[in-house]
C-alpha cells in the first residue's frame, strides 16, 4: 500500500465535498475528544511502586487477569479513541490545504 497515493487522494478532495466534509470532521474530532477524556477520567489512578511494598499484585485473581479487567479495557478504548482523533486530524489538516 502505498501512503504517498493515499495522501495524494485525500488531499485532492474536490471543493464541494470539502465544503461538508470539513465541519464534519472537526464534529467527530469534537465528540473523540470528549469521549477520550470521559474515558481518562473513569480510569483510577494506580501507584504501581506501592504494591511493591506490601507484596506483588499478580498472586491475586485480578493480577492474573489483568488484561481482562475493566481497567484494561478503557485504557485500551482510550488509545484507540485518540489514535483515531489523530488520524481525522490528518486527514482534516489535508483537506484543508
């Protein structure tokens, strides 16, 4: 796959579709971003050097299913959601040009 033809496409977007599809994209943009701090803020924070102290975390059933866990899972939506707030605004900054 070649990204230079892919970047070419997308910057050669005709005016009219620019025309709907600028506003669009900074939308989605707006909604990922929101959604992407809603998911930091679910997320507790963790001191992984205290547990340490007291004994390793992966004796216990959560250890050992860690990427199971509910904190797994959002750390995981969260990356996806702003690798592809990333990605639309690449694609928005080369419709723009």
């Amino acid at each position: 796959m070649n990204i230079g033809y892919i970047l070419g496409a997308i910057a050669t977007v005709p005016y009219e579709v620019s025309q709907w599809l600028e506003p669009l994209l900074m939308i989605l943009m707006a909604v990922i971003g929101i959604c992407g701090v809603v998911l930091i803020l679910m997320q507790k924070g963790t001191n992984d050097n205290i547990g340490t102290i007291g004994g390793s975390e992966t004796d216990t059933y959560a250890g050992k299913n860690k990427s199971r866990s509910r904190e797994s899972v959002l750390k995981k939506l969260t990356a996806v959601c702003f690798v592809l707030m990333m990605i639309l605004a690449v694609v928005f900054f080369l419709i723009k040009r």
